[in-house]
C-alpha cells in the first residue's frame, strides 16, 4: 500500500525517473547530508557545510532557515511524521519545519516552480478510465469516508 501511496505521488507530481534516481526528492526517513542537495532545472536545495540549508535559484540563494554557523555535519531529515528537520553533528535539533503530524509516507519534492513543497496520502485522486472520482476524505471521528462523484465529459 505505501509503495501504491509513493507511485502515485510520482506519477501525480510528474516525476518519470525512479525515486533512486530522482534528484528532486526525499522519501520520508531520508536525510540530505552535508554536502547533498536536490536539484530541479535551476533551482537547487543544499544542505551546506556551515548546516545552512539554501534554496538557490540560478546560482542566487532565496530562502534559507536561520541555521547558519549553528554546527557541522549537519544533516536534514524528513521524518516519517512529516516534519523536516536539521540536526547537528550532535544530533541536537537546530532548525525545524514544524510540519509533524500522524505516522505515515510523506515525500519531499523540490519541484520545477522552485517550491519545496512535503506532501502526504493523496486526498483526491483520478482514476483512469473511471467513470467517476473517487474522492477520500476524514470523518468527524477521523475515519476514512469515500465518496463518489460521477465525471464530467465533453463530447
């Protein structure tokens, strides 16, 4: 099942190469060393030795948090509750996203626009050659409600 959640992610996101050959992507649990980075067309995501993580456009650094000079051999990592986190050699947090939530597969895309952006379970999906949507929502009590709505097509 997280291997489907994952694949459509992918396909959703338009990302044709594997996840291992992906340049632009972090699985949840992965981490971007010192010295990694993600890249997508001109934008890059660098994980710095000074523990900067730097957003560049074209060469131009355009967000960063405030990490800078707080350690070395730092490292950011996607937990698997999505929240992303740069940790210092001494495994002490310096910077975090406060993204956490429930337990789950979560993936972080550097995408083509230039946003970071950490996605979860899809909410909302397609399927093909369907003759509805099938859209996937929580319940009041948190449980999973399935609802259909019939497509729309133009002749």
């Amino acid at each position: 099942m997280a291997s489907l959640v994952m694949l459509s992610a992918a396909l959703l996101l338009g990302l044709v190469l594997p996840f291992s050959m992906a340049d632009n992507v972090l699985l949840g649990g992965d981490r971007l060393k010192t010295g990694e980075s993600l890249t997508e067309g001109d934008f890059s995501f660098d994980m710095q030795f000074d523990c900067n993580l730097v957003l560049y456009d074209n060469g131009q650094p355009v967000w960063s948090p405030p990490s800078d000079g707080l350690g070395n051999s730092c490292f950011a990592h996607l937990q698997t509750n999505g929240n992303f986190v740069i940790y210092n050699g001494n495994g002490q947090v310096v910077w975090t996203s406060n993204t956490a939530g429930e337990e789950g597969n979560y993936i972080l895309v550097l995408q083509r626009d230039g946003n970071v952006v950490i996605y979860s379970r899809p909410i909302f999906t397609i399927p093909p050659n369907s003759k509805g949507v099938v859209m996937v929502k929580r319940g009041h009590n948190h449980e999973l409600v399935n609802r259909k709505i019939a497509m729309v097509t133009k002749n």
